[in-house]
C-alpha cells in the first residue's frame, strides 16, 4: 500500500433528514479519503455530486450506502482510485445529525 504523506482535513458536517447535502467539494487532487458513518440511521453517499432522493441505489438516485452497522460503516480509498467529486449524502431517519465523519488530503 501506497504510504499517504500530505495533509488531512476532518470534517463532521451536518445532514439534515431527507435533505440531500453537499459534504465535500470536487477535488480532482485528493489522495485520501475516507467516510465514517456513526450515526443509528444508514446514509447513503454519492461521489459524483449527484443529488440524491433517498437511500436506496437505483439507476437515477446513484449511491452508495453506508450502513450504521459497525465494520460496514467506513469506505476508504487510498491507492490508485480516489473520488475526485463533490461528495453529497442522504439520510432519511432521526432529526438533523453530524455523526458523518469525512477525512480527506
């Protein structure tokens, strides 16, 4: 594994339900990124910007869903492919939460 040098940003921003939300701004120069879901509700995540409508994956709501269940609530890329898109998320259970936490450089 490629060892990450630089700097790294963390963030916890704010969802609000049933709200599609810019978390992240396109950056074609990001080397890591990583997303930690620790709240009770999935989330899902888009890393084209796309605007999402709800939580399930389908052909015109393009997402990828992070699961509350601990082990299946980080995604992390770091080698060879790293999103270069604005990053949105969706959630559409409890109030407003920010128990997103992104980490990028």
């Amino acid at each position: 594994m490629t060892a990450f040098t630089g700097n790294t940003v963390t963030l916890t921003p704010t969802i609000a339900t049933a709200t599609s939300t810019q978390v992240l701004a396109a950056d074609g120069f990001r080397k890591f990124l990583l997303i930690q879901n620790n709240s009770a509700a999935d989330i899902a995540i888009s890393f084209e910007g796309a605007t999402l409508t709800g939580i399930a994956p389908t052909a015109t709501n393009k997402c990828f869903v992070l699961k509350s269940t601990a082990g299946l609530n980080t995604i992390r890329f770091d080698t060879a492919f790293v999103p270069g898109g604005a990053i949105t998320a969706y959630q559409t259970s409890g109030g407003t939460i920010n128990t997103l936490v992104v980490i990028h450089g």
